[in-house]
C-alpha cells in the first residue's frame, strides 16, 4: 500500500507588512518641516529614515540597521521609525530587539495594523506560538477589513494546529519539559518512516529552473550543497547521488513560481512522500517556490537555504515540526534573511531515525 504524506511549513506570512507612514512635506518661509504621521521630525531624523528604508528595499539590512537605529534616537516618539527599525533587526536576527522596538511602535501608535501583523509574524517566527496567535487575533479583531486580514486568518488556524499537535505530544505546556538533544520524538510523532539504508545512495533528480521566473542558478547549487550537508551531518547513514533523468530518480526537486500551486498560501516550498508499509519510504518530490510569498522578503540565498533544508528533512523522513526555532524542523519560515548550518540537534535526529532497527520501528 502506497499513501501519501504531505508536509507543509508555515511561513510568517505578514511579518514584513507593508511601511505605511504618511510622509508630508510642507514648506513655509522661515524653513523646511518635516511631518511624518502627523508629528514633525527633524531633517536628520527624516534622512536616516529615507536611507534605511532604501538600504532595506535593497536588501542591504545591516546598513538599515544602522540607519534606523540613528532615526529612532533622533525621533523617539514615532511609531514607523520604530516599526521600520524592527523590520531591519528582525531581518539581521536580532529578533528579541526587533519585538522591543515593535512594542514601542504600538504604545506610541496602536492603529497601525501592519505592526500588529509584524509583531505576530516576530512571535511566531521565534517559537512563541500563543502570543503570536493572541497578536493576531487582535489584529483581527481590530481591523478585520484589512488587505491581509484573509491570509493572516489562514496562517491563525495553521498555527492552532501546531498548537495543538504540541499539546498532544508534551500536554498543556506544549513545549519539551527538558532541553533534548534531539526533536526525534516531535517530527515522528504522526509515524515513523524512512528510507531502507540497502537504497543509499539515493537518486537525486534536481529539475533545470531556467525558465521558471526567479529561478536563479545559485538554487540549484545551495539545493545540492543542502543534500551533502543532511549526508554530512547522519555521517553517512544518508548519502545521495545525481541523476540525468528524472525516471532514474527516488527524489525529484522542482520549481514553481506559483504559490497557488501549493497547498497552503502561506508555504515556500514543501515536500510530497510516498511510502510503503511494507519497505518505507519509495519516492519524494519536492517542489521550491522561486518568488517571495511576501514582496518584502525576497528569495534570497540564505532563505533558500533554509527550505532546502528544511524539505529534505521532509523527503528524508522527518515528517513533523519542532516548536524550536533554531531547528532545521521548526514549522515557521521566519524573517531572518543569515545563513542556516544544521546544528547538532538536527545531526542527532536525523541519526536516531537512521540507526533505528527494524523490531524498534515495528514496537512504535
Ligand atoms: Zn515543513
């Protein structure tokens, strides 16, 4: 019997909201004044402000960083420097200074919905799954007409979900009571299966994206650089090989530019798994979105390093989510545009799933 199981990751879908100061220039005679939001600032606050906001729509954030910061000494008081200034630390991941100054934001102006959606999208990206549902709902509840209103609902009950799945696996707390060396126990808990280690190396087909819009060459390299890392890191319990045809193929990579293609609206890549009772796992496709969800987090390398990653964890049997944000596993794609190596937890996982004997799986 072959079913199939379809995992999804969730992304933070809202979390860089559209930047909607009303920026006014009014002239008199004695000088320039400046107005943002209603309140006037000064000319070097209103510059770093311009030169942040450019460095991070050419995604150069840690001189948006800077910027900002100098923005917001020099306007403490406005509520969209300090949403823009959260925007330029979450995206360098400094997401704890991020939420601070998100708060900020609101104390000063609590009718700005993108900020809302920014503070859910912050929590939900560093693992704080009620505060990211309670953020949201307020901001439902407050401005239930807005543009993003109907995907934030969406991403809502995704996140129940894995609410729910963690009380279901570690009761009310819904977290591990300890820190474990591994999240084996949270990506199997709907199963376990895998790979038979006689089928290593596995056939890899990744498909040629020179025609699908976003694709950039580099994909295909930090695809392939991701397989050797997953390999590297089960010390060789999974290892793979190219392939020049996809009939050839046990894994197939593909690319997509369109989300709607995709099960969830909020979802950057995900993986498809057949498996069969009786030998495991046979075959895995996974499809890589080339476009951003979000027009303000575009593809970038390190992101697609983050969901090579996290789909082949999919393909190679790691089903589930983890409730840590540091984990190859963790269910949100966050904001934080940096480079993600596979840490010692995700060695071990990957390992314990790989080093189980058969009588092991069969008692499960
Ligand atoms: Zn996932």
């Amino acid at each position: 019997m072959v079913s199939q199981i379809k995992a999804r990751t969730l992304v933070a879908s809202g979390a860089i909201a559209v930047f909607s100061a009303a920026v006014a220039l009014t002239c008199d005679v004695a000088r320039a004044q400046i107005l943002m939001d209603g309140k006037e600032i000064s000319q070097g606050a209103y510059d770093a402000f311009n030169a942040g906001r450019n460095f991070l729509h050419s995604n150069n954030n840690a001189d948006a960083v800077e910027s900002l910061r100098k923005a917001s000494e020099l306007a403490p008081d406005n509520a969209d420097i300090h949403h823009m200034y959260a925007v330029a630390l979450a995206k360098t991941g400094q997401s704890t200074a991020a939420i601070n100054e998100l708060r900020t934001a609101l104390n000063l102006n609590s009718n700005l919905a993108a900020t809302w959606v920014t503070l859910g999208g912050l929590y939900q990206s560093t693992g704080q799954l009620d505060k990211s549902i309670e953020t949201f709902r307020t901001y439902l509840s407050r401005f239930p007409a807005d543009r993003d209103a109907k995907k934030i609902a969406s991403l809502v009950s995704g996140l129940e979900g894995e609410r729910a799945k963690m009380i279901a696996t570690y009761g009310q707390a819904g977290q591990p009571q300890v820190s474990e060396t591994d999240y084996y126990v949270e990506v199997t808990r709907e199963g376990i299966i895998r790979w038979q280690p006689a089928q290593m190396p596995l056939r890899v087909y990744v498909t040629p994206g020179d025609s699908v819009p976003g694709f950039k060459p580099q994909f295909a390299e930090i695809l392939k650089q991701s397989f050797a890392a997953w390999s590297q890191a089960s010390n060789g319990l999974v290892s793979f090989a190219l392939v020049d045809r996809p009939e050839q193929a046990q894994i197939i990579c593909q690319w997509s530019d369109d989300p709607n293609k995709f099960k969830n609206i909020a979802e950057a890549g995900h993986a498809v798994l057949d498996s069969s009772t009786k030998t495991g796992l046979v075959r895995g496709t996974i499809t890589f979105l080339t476009v951003p969800l979000v027009e303000q987090n575009p593809v970038t390398d390190n992101r697609m390093r983050r969901t090579c990653l996290h789909e082949i964890g999919h393909v190679l049997g790691l089903a589930g989510h983890t409730a840590n944000p540091d984990d190859a596993m963790f269910h949100t794609m966050g904001v934080a545009d940096t480079w993600k190596d596979l840490t010692q937890r995700d060695a071990n996982t990957i390992v314990r799933l790989y080093t189980l004997s058969s009588e092991q799986r069969a008692s499960r």
